[in-house]
C-alpha cells in the first residue's frame, strides 16, 4: 500500500472514533435524569428528629465544562429547583456544619451544585432566601456555600446582590459580600445585614 493510502486510512479510522466517542458522550448526558422529587433529612448532633429537609424536584449528573469542552470524568451532581426547608420557627444555626456529612453521605465525593434554591421558615410562604446556583466549596479546615444571584428578605425591600458566600462553621448564619471595599454581612433568617457594627436594613424610629 502506498503511504497516501494508508494516511488516508489513518484518518478515515480516526474521525470514524470522533463520531463514535461524540454519540457516546451526547446519549450519557441525555439519560443524566436519575431520580424526582428527593427528599433528605438534615439532622444535628444529639438530636433525633431531623431540624431540616432539603427537598429537590431533579437530581441528575451532569458533566462539568472545561471550556467549550464537556469533561465526562468530571461531573458534578445537580439537584435542581432545591428547597431547604426549616422546621423550626426560631432555628439554631449550627446545624448548618453538618450539611457537608449529610450531602456526603448522599451524593458520596461528587460535587454537588443547587440550582433555582429556595430556603423557607415554618408558615411563611415567601422564601427568606433565594439563589439561581449554591456551590458547597471546601479548604483546609473550613467549608462554605458559594450563591449565585441571591435574593433575601429584610423588613424593608428585598436585597440582591451577585454574589455571596455562607461560612459553614456554626456561627450565625450570615451571607457575607463584599461592596466599595467594604464586607457586608446579612442574616438570612432575620433579614438583618451590617457592615461595620452598623445595621443596615434597621426600621428608621
């Protein structure tokens, strides 16, 4: 055979293995969907009953983007149109450290990513906090939530910013951001937000 052909043949077998590797990788990401309408309990220590429940409408694996390209041993569990539901009406904060263990026990060591989140208070019937995305971030010796396009409730207008993180190390439950240099730090459950010791959202008297 002469070397042209055999170049041709080369790259005859290649694209064939392109088409191939491309169908594969577009009928995985179609039958992603793997569960609907999941509920899990969040539970703190010495307590039996759970203090939460996250409830999710889709959970399905999706590959994670590098690029235009789709990464398939990448992936990243999504649980979409995700609420976490409190049940207490004046709820302590430091369960919140525990939502890492419980979203490790359920989804293992893959990342997860909320997506259209909500949290509720107990008879309430507009969320006190609402996210497009909510990415669980972890460090040496810290964890925290990462929100996308938030929107919290205060005794005045709604407040939205971009972006914000929440610290999950038991402490009160603050997002904090950052605005002309300043960090602002709001809790999500009062609607209260400070900067500097100042009360931001406080009632003029």
């Amino acid at each position: 055979m002469s070397n042209g052909f055999q170049q041709w043949r080369r790259a005859a077998i290649l694209c064939c293995l392109a088409v191939v590797l491309w169908t594969a990788g577009n009928c995985s990401a179609a039958s992603a969907v793997q569960a609907r309408k999941v509920t899990l309990p969040v539970y703190t220590a010495g307590q039996s009953n759970a203090v939460a429940a996250l409830k999710v409408d889709r959970l399905f694996t999706e590959q994670r983007r590098l690029g235009f390209f789709r990464i398939k041993l990448l992936q990243v569990l999504v649980a979409d149109g995700a609420r976490l539901e409190v049940r207490e009406t004046a709820p302590r904060t430091h369960w919140l450290a525990r939502l890492p263990s419980s979203l490790e026990s359920f989804a293992g060591k893959v990342p997860v990513e909320f997506r259209n989140f909500e949290l509720r208070l107990p008879g309430e019937t507009t969320p006190r906090l609402r996210a497009s995305r909510v990415n669980l971030n972890s460090g040496p010796g810290a964890a925290w939530l990462q929100f996308r396009d938030v929107v919290v409730q205060t005794p005045g207008p709604p407040l939205k910013v971009s972006h914000a993180r929440l610290p999950l190390d038991g402490g009160p439950a603050e997002l904090a951001w950052e605005s002309h240099g300043a960090v602002i730090r709001c809790d999500f459950l009062t609607g209260h937000c400070r900067t500097n010791q100042l009360n931001l959202t406080a009632k003029s008297p």
